[in-house]
C-alpha cells in the first residue's frame, strides 16, 4: 500500500480562502439559461419564469459570483437587445454557437435572478464586436442610480434601485480565433485601457477583470499576458484564465493526476504576473488577483472532431446534437461519470493550494452546458456526479489553507513523479474545524494518509466523507439520480498516523480541533 505523510502547522498559511472562490457561470449557450435559470410558463417556474427547482439547487451551493452572459456568446453580444418589453426584442444569430438567440432573458432578468439566489453577477462586457462606449453604457445601466438616459431607461424598465454590479471582465477569451472579434495582444490591451477608463469614470467601485492566455496549445500563450499587462497593469484587478481538463484517453490514473496540469497554470499566470508587477515600480503595492473564471472537466462529448489537433485551428465549434440556428438547442450536455467527479476535486484541492493568487474561480458551467446541474423539459433536475465534489468544496472549503510538507510514494504520470495522495487543508477557524480533501490517484490499491498537524492542542476526527465506487464510468442518470454520491466511512479505526483512501477515490476528513 502506498504511503503518504503530510505535515501542516497553523503558523504556515498559503492564504485565505475568498468567498469568490466558489463561484460558476451562465452563458446563453444551449439549455444553460433557457430551460436551465428561465422557463416560463410552466408549472414548476414562478412569476418571473425562474425554475425553482434551479433556484433551490443554487442557493444549496452558496455561491460567491456568477459569471453571465458569456463565454464565447459576449463577443457578438449587444446587452441592449435583452432589456425592455419581451415582445419587442429582436431575435439575433449568435455566432460564438451557430444558434438563434431570442433575448426573452436579459441583464435585468439575470440581476432578479441573481438576487433571488443570494449570488453577486459579475458582468462580462463584449469587447470583441461591441464598443467601449456600449460597455460604458451598460455600467451606467446597471450601477448610475438616476438622471441619465441609461439609467433612468433601467428605471422605466421596472428596476428602480441600481445593481451596483462590482465584478466586470473586459472580454472573453479575446487571445482566440474563434472570438468574434479577436485581435492582437496589443489591439486588445489598447481597446481593454479605453474601456476600463470609460467604465470606471461611470462608477470608480467596479472592479475589472483583463482576459488573460487560456489555453497552451496557442501560440501566444503568456506572451499575451506579458502584452497586455505592460498597459493594463495599473487599470485593472484581476487577470483571467480558463482551464478545462479532458478525458482523451490518457488512462484514469493519468487523468486522476491531470490536477497538476491546472496546478503548472496557475504558477505560469503567476510567474507572468510577478514579471509583469516588476516592469510596474510605481504599483509595488498593488497585486492582481487571478480570476479563474472558467474551470471544470469538459470531454467534448458532442463537438465533432477528428483528433484533439483539430482543437487548434477550431473557429467555429461544429456539434453533433443540433443543427444550426436553433433556439437553445440541447447542445454541451456533457454526462459525467464517477471518473470525472473524481478529476473535478482534485482541481477543487488544487484551486485552495492556489489561494493566495487565485482569488476567483467559476465552476464553468452551472446548469446544463458542460454542468453539475441538469435539468429536464418536465421539471426534473439531475444533480450530476460532479455535482458532489464541488457542493462538498463550497461547504467545508470555507477558512484559512494550510502550507503542506510532503513525503509522499510517487507515481510516474503524463505530468511527472508526482504524489500519489494530493491534499489540501482548509483551517476553519471560527468553527474550530479542520477539513482535508484528499484525491487518491491509485487505481488499485487503497493508500494511506498520515498527517502531522502541529498548533492544535486537541484533534479528533469526526468524519470521513469518501467519494469513490468500482465503476469509475458509472454516471448518475433521471432514472437512477443517486447511483453515484458520497457515502460516510467509519472513523472508528482510524487515526491520525493512519488514514485509508480507498482506491481511486477522493475524500474529505474533518476535526473537531482546539487551539
Ligand atoms: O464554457 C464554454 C466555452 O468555453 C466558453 O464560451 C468559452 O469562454 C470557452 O472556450
């Protein structure tokens, strides 16, 4: 069996966890707002045309933000179809998916729902097709409290007090050619230094987000960051990145593994933002956050493509489960299994160790694209396997995270000799609790934890929750919703010194301590 020692002391800290860590995205892509948040007219929705199944599931999540209205789908965007009466808005084609977007759900539409579910929206304007003025304007919309056009139109529209939306993304994914209106790491700094001038000059609060490199197969990778933060560096507090992890057939214990992928990310946004500060003597003081504003498993279960290669060149995704110019069409609606729950929190332990540099991370999506929440047309809703991983990380994901001393058994994988048993402490001070997430990677055997914790005067160990089972394909279907879910082990025969991980499996351990 193999072994793994983890020593944490209260005294070493990565960081606070910010209540922003936990937070997910809407786009208007497939069912994720129409079918998803909005279905009006029926029975299991309210007034407004919210599903409230959706919105007991959401609060369930506790969730910091919520990313809308895109992803791909801003950057042909116009916010101003989606505003005012229902029956005079335009139906528009939406590029980024090849659907018919028929605006009956708009930016005042998401604020009531927001609201409704306790979450703040955090905005992304379209920088891609839209103009910096339009992007301004919006923020007059949603934040100016009266006496100009935009915001007294909010007014008429029915909203009289402003949303004072802090959290704004200058863009979506602006680096790649598939965005309408891609450009150049410098065009895009220029536009990103207008807007954000232009933005705040309407309300000096907000808090704005640059897009940042996404994905390493491109070939301007952190270069565009190195670009684009030469400029941007004093307009802005956060730089984006996006990180979706796939099951191409690497083998489960490689997949387990793909936590350190995300890991190697996060430290090259880091390394390209520590350059980036040093070329910035007059901002020594000022740190920007990473908004990791997209983030999940995605398999690409329904995009055509003959190899991964072809992800490379891709302008235009091309989907196997519709047609183009539908109304939001039943596209994206990855299936997860057992497996994928399991990669899904060992990014979660990931993301924590990265606390002192990440301080916003949206699950991508929320509700049927690519999602832990499915819904059906008949008002049921699914939770997905990855449902519970993620549910499991914004309820006892919540304190301080400890620094580890690792000596651990290493396994050989697609990212180098790493830990077989990867960790993540989360200190709960208030409560006096210790939470330890731990992903056992070892398909075959179970492994053992020890842990030395130093600081406490007590520790006992209360639970042991473990997510794992033999059919690491298994997935949670309308028929059979609770075929895959966390169970409790017992902690009678465990200890400190000697903690089991089943095999492939992915745990969360909690004390009652006393300091
Ligand atoms: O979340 C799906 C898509 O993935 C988003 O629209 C885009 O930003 C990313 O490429």
């Amino acid at each position: 069996m193999m072994k793994s020692t983890y020593s944490y002391d209260t005294l070493f800290p990565i960081g606070n966890i910010d209540p922003k860590v936990w937070s997910s995205f809407t786009e208007h892509l497939g069912r994720s707002i129409y079918g998803g948040i909005y279905d009006p007219d029926k029975p299991f929705s309210d007034k407004n045309g919210f599903r409230n199944d959706v919105k007991t599931a959401v609060k369930d999540l506790n969730l910091g933000v919520i990313r809308y209205p895109g992803g791909n789908f801003v950057s042909n965007y116009d916010w101003k179809d989606g505003i005012g009466p229902k029956k005079d808005r335009k139906k528009r084609m939406d590029f980024a998916w090849s659907t018919v977007e028929p605006n009956q759900f708009g930016i005042d539409d998401f604020c009531a729902w927001a609201k409704e579910v306790g979450v703040e929206p955090m905005i992304a304007v379209n920088l891609g097709t839209g103009s910096i003025k339009s992007a301004a304007e919006l923020v007059e919309y949603c934040n100016h409290d009266s006496g100009t056009y935009w915001s007294d139109l909010r007014i008429k529209n029915g909203h009289r007090e402003p949303y004072n939306i802090k959290y704004w993304c200058l863009g979506n994914e602006m680096e790649g050619d598939w965005q309408a209106g891609h450009m150049s790491a410098a065009q895009y700094a220029d536009k990103a230094r207008e807007a954000a001038k232009m933005m705040k000059w309407v309300d000096s609060d907000i808090k704005l987000v640059a897009c940042g490199s996404s994905y390493e197969m491109l070939p301007t990778y952190l270069k565009w960051d190195e670009t684009i933060m030469k400029q941007l560096y004093p307009y802005v507090d956060y730089i984006s990145t996006h990180n979706y992890n796939m099951n191409s057939g690497q083998g489960a214990q490689n997949f387990l593994a793909s936590w350190k992928q995300l890991d190697d990310h996060i430290q090259n946004t880091k390394n390209v933002l520590n350059y980036s500060k040093s070329l910035q003597p007059k901002f020594k003081d000022k740190d920007i956050k990473i908004c990791l504003d997209e983030w999940n498993v995605w398999n690409m279960q329904d995009i055509k493509m003959d190899s991964l290669d072809d992800l490379n060149g891709m302008t235009t995704f091309e989907l196997t489960d519709a047609k183009k110019w539908e109304e939001h069409p039943a596209i994206l609606q990855e299936k997860y299994s057992l497996l994928d729950a399991l990669v899904v929190g060992g990014l979660g332990i990931t993301i924590l160790n990265n606390v002192d540099a990440v301080e916003i991370a949206c699950l991508a999506q929320l509700l049927n694209v690519i999602s832990p929440i499915t819904t059906d047309e008949d008002g049921h809703l699914l939770k997905q396997t990855i449902y519970y991983p993620f549910q499991l990380l914004t309820e006892y994901g919540r304190g301080e995270v400890l620094k580890p001393h690792i000596e651990s058994d290493t396994q050989s994988t697609d990212y180098g000799d790493i830990p077989v048993v990867e960790t993540a402490t989360v200190y709960d001070k208030a409560n006096q609790q210790l939470h330890v997430f731990a992903l056992n990677s070892d398909t075959k055997q179970s492994s053992t934890l020890a842990l030395h914790l130093t600081g406490f005067k007590s520790i006992n160990l209360t639970e042991h929750i473990t997510f794992t089972g033999d059919d690491l394909k298994a997935i949670n279907t309308f028929e059979n919703p609770n075929n895959v879910i966390p169970t409790k082990l017992s902690t009678e025969n465990e200890s400190l010194d000697n903690l089991t991980l089943p095999k492939a499996s992915w745990n969360v351990l909690t004390f009652d301590v006393a300091e």
